[in-house]
C-alpha cells in the first residue's frame, strides 16, 4: 500500500510539473526492446512482446487522459518480417488479441484507429481485425493512435513518388506544382499533424527507416528503458523535458 502511494505521488508530482498547454500534439513512439527486457528475465521473448503490448494500453491511456492529438506507434516494420517466422506469428496474434480485447475500451475512450504501412502483405485476420477497428472508431475525435503496420519510411516515400508522377502524367497536376507540401500530402500521415516528438526506447540511438520525411524538425528523446519499463512516470518525464526544448523551426 505503501510503495502503491508513492508511485501514485510521484505521477501527481509530474503531472502537475507538465504544461498542459505545451503538449507535443503528435508522439510518435518505436517501442524497442521487449526481447531484452525478456531476456533479461530469463523469458522467451514472446513474453517481452507481451508486456510490450502491456505498455501500448498505458502510454494510448495517458496520452488520450492528456489530450494528445495523435500517437504513432511503430509496432512492425517492414524489415520485421526477417524474424523467426514463430516470432512474426506472436506479434500478429498478439495484435489481433489486443484489438478483440481492446477495441470497445478504445471506442469508449473516443479514440480513433488508424495505420501506416502496406496493410496489403499483412496477414488476412490482421488485415480484418484493423479494418473493424477503424470502422468502429471512425467517427471518433479524440487521440488518434496511428498504428505503423508493415511501415518503413523509404517504402512510403516511393509509394509517395508513384502517388505524384501518376498525378503529373494524367495532367491532375503540373511539374512545377510539386512542392514539399505535395510529398507530405501523399505520405501515409497526410492528414496528421508532422511528429512533435519521435521517444525510442532501450538505448538505440537511430530512426530504423521512421518517419524520415515527417521528422525534419521533431524534437528526439533516446531513453536507455525497454519498451515495457516505459512506464507513465517515465512516458511524463520525456514529456517534460520535450517542454523544455527550445524549438526553432530553422530559424533564430
Ligand atoms: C521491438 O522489440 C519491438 C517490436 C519489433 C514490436 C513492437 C510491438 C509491440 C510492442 C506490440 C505491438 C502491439 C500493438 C498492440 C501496437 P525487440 O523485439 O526488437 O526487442 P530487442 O531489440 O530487445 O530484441
């Protein structure tokens, strides 16, 4: 009881350390290190994945509960289909069991499912699972939790290119009309704010093919704790220190 009432009081003092109306408006998240975190456990790593989806229902709860606009978690990559097929299968049950469990709590909540990535290659019952959560949730205004699902950056900005060029030869636009805004229009996030803040987990210090175009001027938080340490208290203190970032935007 105890040890539950400084945990609740450490939360209560970050929470009230946050500006609220300094919130990044989009947090885009590559959730790393669910195998270590197993490993170290002496567990196999479908148990880290576990845990990992364990913190996604915390991090979409508090982020919904603060009013964030929009979540992107990176949940597969389009380089993850190179694991052990036994590990692929894990997370695609696991992505299906999370939606069967938790679409009607996320339906409450007001929030809205959407995905990026080639939803095409995802397996049948995924591809099912994620259209009936974005049905049921199209209506809603609240976080928008963006799931990247068979993503990889490079792969977006070609589907972005063949978007455009099929634009420019049916004469929809001209040449000269492409501009930056017209790439970010054709990526998956054309109706998303760009990333405010991009948070990786278990000390990795890169992007892995992330949001590359998106994230030209988002702030980075690297954190040495595993995806499924992440923890609100953790989750609040990035936060925090996004606020307390000077942001610039190229100029002075
Ligand atoms: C990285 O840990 C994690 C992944 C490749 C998968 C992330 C997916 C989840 C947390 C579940 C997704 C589910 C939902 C509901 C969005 P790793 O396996 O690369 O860990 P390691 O680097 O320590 O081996």
């Amino acid at each position: 009881m105890r040890i539950f009432k400084k945990k609740a009081a450490g939360i209560n003092s970050l929470m009230q350390e946050l500006d609220h109306k300094n919130l990044p408006e989009h947090v885009a998240i590559i959730m790393d290190g669910n195998g270590r975190w197993a490993q170290k456990r002496k567990l196999p790593r479908s148990v880290g994945h576990r845990a990992g989806v364990e913190n996604v229902r915390t991090v979409i709860r508090l982020s919904s509960d603060l009013g964030i606009k929009a979540l992107t978690l990176f949940a597969f990559s389009t380089e993850n289909w190179k694991r052990p097929q036994d590990e692929v299968n894990v997370l695609m049950d696991l992505l299906v069991e999370y939606i069967k469990k938790e679409l009607n709590e996320l339906n409450r909540k007001n929030t809205r499912i959407k995905t990026l990535g080639d939803l095409n290659k995802m397996p049948k019952k995924v591809a099912d699972e994620i259209d009936r959560a974005k049905e049921t949730t199209k209506n809603n205004t609240g976080l928008i939790v963006n799931m990247a699902l068979n993503y990889g950056s490079r792969q977006e900005m070609v589907s972005a290119v063949k978007k455009i060029a099929s634009k420019a030869m049916s004469g929809e636009i001209s040449i000269d009309e492409i501009d930056e805004n017209t790439i970010l229009k054709n990526l998956y996030t054309a109706d998303l704010p760009e990333p405010d803040l991009i948070i990786r987990t278990s000390g990795e210090n890169r992007l892995s093919n992330f949001l590359l175009y998106q994230a030209a001027y988002s702030e980075f938080i690297f954190t040495k704790t595993l995806w499924p340490d992440f923890n609100e208290k953790e989750y609040l203190k990035a936060l925090i220190e996004f606020e307390q970032r000077q942001r610039r935007f190229g100029a002075i």
